[in-house]
C-alpha cells in the first residue's frame, strides 16, 4: 500500500496512506496528539496513582515510534524505569524512518529514535539508563498476554479503516493483559469503542481530546 510522508500541523512528521485516506497520527499535529493522548492523559496520570518499578507500557501499533520515543525521553527526564513492549505487524522501512523528524522537533540527539528501530524484534534491550524495550513482530488479535501492563497505548488504525481492531474481542485481550489498576488510553472517541470497553468490564471516561479532536477515552481496569 502506498505511504507518504506528510508535515502536520505543528512541524512534526507522520505517514499518510492516500488509499485509506489514514494518517498514523493526527494531521492536526503528530507530536501535540502523542503528548495529549499518551503522555499526559496515560503516562502522567498513572504516576500520579502509582509509581511501580518498572512501569510496564504496552503499545498497540509501534508504527513511526513516536510514542515510544517520546515515552523514552519523558522515562530519561522523570528518572522512571519503563519497560516498554512495542507491538507491530507491518513495519515501516529504512527510508521512511530517516523522513521522520521527530528528533529535530523534539530538540533530541537522533540515536535513540533509531536505536528503537533498528533494534532486534523480539529481543529486550535497553535502550537508555531507564528505559528498556521489546519489539514484537506480531497481529493485534494475536495478543494473549495476562496480567502483564500498567499501561497500554492503544494506536491503532481507526475503525473507519480497520473496525475489527475496536471490538469486544480485541478489548477484551487488553483487559486481560492489563494489571489490576492498570490503564488503557486512546485517542478515539467513538461510542461503540466505548460501549465495546465497558462490555468487558472496563471503566471508561472521556476526556478532552487533542488538537482537532474534542473527546477521547480512558479506560481502567479496577
């Protein structure tokens, strides 16, 4: 399928797939939307509940490595330990991760962008002092962890593209791997993503969306 490399609205880079009329992060800024959704309303919500040594993130949909990326830096400011597991069925290549400018936007040396990419898949590594991180080559529905994540970044295509990744099915998979506690954040907003979380036990709240988009969901598994 075709990808683009495209400049959203705040500077920062994300792909867009022309076909599906899909962008892997919001055209309204990639680096603004990571920050709001992952970061602020994930990351940063939870530390203030718990601090658990490590802090165990599960992303669904590793993609550009945005989100990693920034949770690295914030894992590094913080002195958190992270570790965090990246999930990924269709890679990006070598020469869309060099378009990528998020370490110029962040104001971030480059090494640790491309450690996250060229590391071996399936291989724990520790990327920086507090933060280490497995890349699985792996489906969505193939996930069968228990009991393992904090915290689970949920990014993946939205339903327009790809409903089968926001059903009871798939949310019951986060449910279950998700620790008592733990939290799952995304940037949609739909009612039946909604109605689909709640379905397998999840207490869902919206909450104010990033830039260009007026609610989003939390979800946590008490």
């Amino acid at each position: 399928m075709k990808r683009e490399i495209i400049i959203t609205d705040d500077g920062s880079t994300t792909i867009h797939l022309p076909d599906l009329d899909e962008q892997y992060h919001s055209k309204h800024g990639a680096i603004q939307e990571a920050y709001h959704v992952f970061i602020k309303t994930g990351l940063e919500y939870f530390l203030k509940q718990l601090q658990p040594k490590p802090l165990k993130i599960l992303e669904i949909g590793f993609g550009t490595g945005l989100n990693a990326f920034i949770t690295l830096l914030e894992a590094d400011k913080n002195k958190v330990p992270i570790s965090f597991t990246g999930v990924e069925a269709y890679p990006i290549s070598s020469s869309e991760i060099e378009k990528l400018n998020y370490p110029l936007q962040l104001n971030s040396p480059d090494e640790y962008f491309k450690k996250l990419h060229k590391s071996e898949w399936e291989k724990q590594i520790n990327i920086s002092t507090h933060f280490s991180f497995l890349k699985r080559k792996q489906f969505f529905l193939e996930i069968n962890d228990i009991n393992n994540f904090h915290l689970i970044y949920f990014d993946a295509f939205g339903a327009r593209v790809q409903p089968e990744l926001w059903t009871e099915h798939i949310f019951k998979k986060m449910y279950i791997a998700l620790k008592k506690g733990g939290v799952l954040v995304t940037y949609s907003a739909k009612g039946s993503v909604r109605r689909a979380m709640q379905a397998v036990g999840f207490v869902v709240e919206r909450l104010p969306g990033p830039p260009g988009k007026r609610e989003m969901l939390r979800a946590s598994k008490i």
